[in-house]
C-alpha cells in the first residue's frame, strides 16, 4: 500500500513540475506585443531557474525546458494560426497541427540548453550555465534551418528604457541580459543577495545606458499607403483591382510628396505584363517616383519583389526578396509536400517563390535605403549583411496574413527594433496595417493604425551616426556565451579543494 501511495505522490508530483513549466513558459509569452505583461516575466524566469536547479537529471531538466518552451512558443506564436483561415475549406485542418508542432520544435531548442546545462554543471553552477546555454539554443533558433527569431526575449522590452541597449548589444545581447537579470531569482530564498545583485546590475545597465541621439527630421516627405485589403479577397478576381484602385486614389492626392512607397505584393499582376497598370500608377501619382510590391518573373522563376518606378512609370530599380517564409513562400521538399495538398500559401505563382540573391541597397530620390520585404523584419543578421549603410530601411509587408490579434503587433515590435539596432528610421507600408514612419530610436513617429485604409504623409527623419552593433553583429555576445559556459565549466574545478 505504501508503495502505491509513494508512486501515486510521485506521479502527482511530476504532473506538477510539468504543470509549472507549462505554465510559467505561457506567463512568460504574455511579455510579447500586444500584451507586454512584464510584470509575470520575474516569476516566470524565476520558475525556469528552480526547475534547473532542481531537476534530478539531465533528461528531467530537457523535459522541464522543452514543456516551457511549449508553453512559451504555443502561447506566444498563437497567431500562427491565422494565414490557415484565408482559405479554410483547404487548410483549415493544418492550423492545429502547424501550431503544436512549431511550438513543440521550437521547444527543442530550449529542452537542449536546460538538459545539456544539468549534464555539464552542478549546484548553483547551473544557472549561469544554462544563461549561456539558452542564450546559445537562441542564436540556434534565429539562424539554423534559415532561422526564426521570432518571439525572442528582447522583444520584451521595446518602449522601456532597456531597448537602449539595442544599438549596443543587439538583440542578443539584450535576451542574455534578460536572462542574467531573473535566473537567478531562483534563490531568492536560500542565496538573497546572489539572487538580487545580477538584478540590479541589470537595471543599472539598462537605465544608465545612453538614450540615441535626437531625431531630426528632414524636409523630404514620403506618402506611405495602406490599401487594408483582407487577405480572403486581395487576390479575388471580383475584388482585387478594388485595393488597386483605393490605393491609386491615396497616391493622387494632394499635396504631392517626394516619394510614395505601396506595400508588399501591392499590384496583382506580375511585373512582366503589368506596364499599363505601372503607367496608371506614375500617372495618379503626378510622376512622383513609387516603390511597391509586386510579383515577377524570370527564367522560369518567380519572385516576391520591390520595385522602384520613375517618374515616367517604368522600373528603375528593384530587389527581390532573399529570406522566403518556409511553408509560406516555399515548400521544402515541394514535390513531396505537393502530394499532401501542402502547397505555399502566398505565392500566387504556382509552386513558390525563388529567393533573390541576397540584401541590396537602392538608391531612391530621396536617398539610399536597405529594402525589407516582410518577414525579412525580423532577422537583425540580414539588416547587418548590406555591404553600405543606407540613409533608411524601407519593410513593405503585407500583414494581412498574421490576423488582428497578436501577429502584426509582433511583428511590428521587430521591424522598431531593427530601427534602433542600426540608427536608421523604417519606411513601413502594411497592406492591413500597421503602417509606420519609424525614427531611428524605434519610436512610433507617424502611424496608420491596424484595419484602416488610408495613408500618411510622413517627414523622413536623418539616420543617426552608425552603432556599435551595426559595426559588430552578434560576435560579441556569441564570443560572451562560451565564456560563461567555459567558467560554468572549468572555475568550478580549478576552486575545487584538491585532495
């Protein structure tokens, strides 16, 4: 009898440490845009600090990472969901399964840092292992498997005096920081002063860091167009030259401004036969030069494009996008995937996108800019890759396919954090919002909001001096990671008492 009351207290306790993680890594996503709930953040990194200190072996502690990441990433990529309802009667039925296995692969990543932590350290030795460990399996997440950073911690703190260290450290190095700030809060109890003194360092750091400079605007204006066209009927063949239209009126109003920049996939047809149409558009405008989004074609294959007309309404110059959305814009293993019905779901060109050759920076009248097409937004590596610093960055994107709930918010939290990375503002045209002029401090200077048609007449701030980041990318604090690891590893043993 006992026996079986000992295995049931047992099993009852194991539900709960999986009850903990589950649920702490959920607490942790209310921290994400829209919510932004910091205040459970403590608890919930505290949680993940005691279930490493205290897991009994290293597969308990890969399970105890990988369940809060599943409550973290189910919670917080809940919007994933979404591009699954443009189409129901197709792809309705993959929604639940593309959102638990996203979320459960993700996990993975993090189930890696909390069991190789508890293999390679002991004690208290674990908390900094796994600060580096985890902040490690976050590199992982955003380059591996053409990456998605997606969620990640620095995210947290966009309109706090800690987004400061952005132009510093990056995002990187403000998740590392997030962590070194609350894992330790774990031995509050037992170790107060070790628990608080990470803390408080951390806000000092966050709050004594420089502000950037004063943003400036500039006299040239750009008109930013926001069509609002739900993804259900953007492509309708009874509806799509509706948007065209409406977006034509917005660029025909007066006063005229220096440049007008239409959102991703703006025009639906391919560049190769859409010459009236481009011509309309130069003419509505009064020549001034437009940067839109449209598809083209070339050798067979298909691109998701940006493309400069001038003033007489012919392409001067265009990028094409280089970082597709997997399962979005191409199917991996395509003609495999094709016998499942799992086809691309933006691409309106058949089997997918191809990937252009990689960041181009364009020379528009109004200067130089680094075009960003979507989720291209969200990978701080590919604004770093341009060969030359532009004067600005320019995301057009079409959010439509993220839903009203908690997708564009994310997603505009990244492309505010891209501006404060690197110094310079965001052109942001959304089809469905939100449109933005961005300064080179990530703040909100002009905006559309979300579900609105309409546009913005917008001052272009100047970019301010170039960052250390912008210098540096991730190097540092991947080169600081290993550091920590190695003396998680090595100080241990070296202050050993020798027998």
């Amino acid at each position: 009898m006992m026996s079986l009351g000992l295995r049931q207290a047992a099993r009852q306790l194991r539900l709960a440490l999986a009850g903990l993680a589950l649920g702490s890594g959920a607490l942790l996503s209310l921290a994400l845009a829209p919510w932004h709930m910091l205040i459970g953040l403590p608890f919930a990194l505290a949680a993940a600090g005691w279930l490493i200190l205290h897991a009994s072996s290293a597969r308990t502690a890969a399970l105890a990472g990988w369940l809060f990441g599943l409550g973290y990433f189910t919670f917080g990529l809940s919007w994933i969901i979404e591009p699954f309802q443009v189409d129901p009667e197709r792809h309705a039925w993959m929604a639940p399964f593309a959102l638990v296995f996203l979320a459960a692969g993700l996990a993975l990543f993090w189930g890696a840092a909390f069991g190789i932590s508890a293999r390679l350290s002991r004690g208290v030795v674990r908390l900094p292992m796994l600060v580096a460990l985890w902040s490690l399996a976050e590199f992982a997440r955003a380059y591996l498997l053409t990456g998605f950073p997606w969620a990640a911690f620095g995210q947290f703190w966009i309109d706090t005096p800690a987004a400061n260290l952005l132009p510093w450290t990056g995002p990187q190095g403000l998740a590392l920081l997030t962590l070194v700030a609350f894992l330790p809060l774990a031995l509050l109890r037992t170790h107060p002063a070790a628990a608080l003194l990470p803390l408080g360092l951390a806000l000092a750091a966050a709050v004594g860091v420089p502000a950037p400079g004063e943003t400036v605007r500039t006299d040239r204006v750009v008109r930013i167009v926001q069509p609002n066209a739900p993804q259900n009927l953007k492509w309708h063949p009874e509806h799509r030259w509706e948007f065209v239209r409406r977006a034509l009126a917005f660029s025909a109003e007066e006063p005229r401004p220096d440049m007008i920049v239409w959102p991703e996939t703006a025009v639906p047809q391919l560049l190769n036969y859409a010459g009236d149409t481009l011509q309309a558009i130069s003419e509505r405008a009064g020549g001034v030069p437009v940067l839109l989004g449209i598809q083209r074609e070339e050798g067979g294959a298909y691109y998701n494009s940006a493309v400069l007309l001038d003033s007489d309404g012919l392409p001067a110059a265009a990028y094409d996008k280089a970082h597709l959305v997997p399962f979005g814009e191409y199917v991996p293993f395509g003609d495999f995937m094709a016998r499942f019905g799992i086809h691309g779901f933006a691409s309106q060109a058949g089997a997918g996108y191809a990937a252009g050759p990689g960041a181009r920076v364009l020379e528009l009248p109004i200067g130089s800019a680094l075009p960003l097409i979507c989720y291209e937004a969200v990978f701080p590596q590919d604004v770093n890759a341009a060969d030359t610093r532009p004067d600005m960055l320019v995301q057009i994107t079409n959010d439509a396919w993220f839903g009203t709930r908690s997708g564009p918010y994310q997603h505009l939290v990244q492309a505010r954090m891209r501006a404060l990375e690197q110094g310079l503002p965001i052109i942001r045209a959304a089809n469905t919002g939100v449109s933005a002029m961005i300064g080179p401090d990530g703040a909100m200077m002009d905006q559309l909001p979300l579900g609105e048609a309409g546009f913005i007449d917008a001052a272009l701030p100047a970019p301010l001096p170039p960052t250390l980041y912008s210098r540096t990318g991730d190097w540092p604090v991947l080169l600081l990671c290993f550091f920590i690891a190695g003396a998680a590893i090595f100080l241990p043993r070296a202050l050993a008492p020798r027998s």
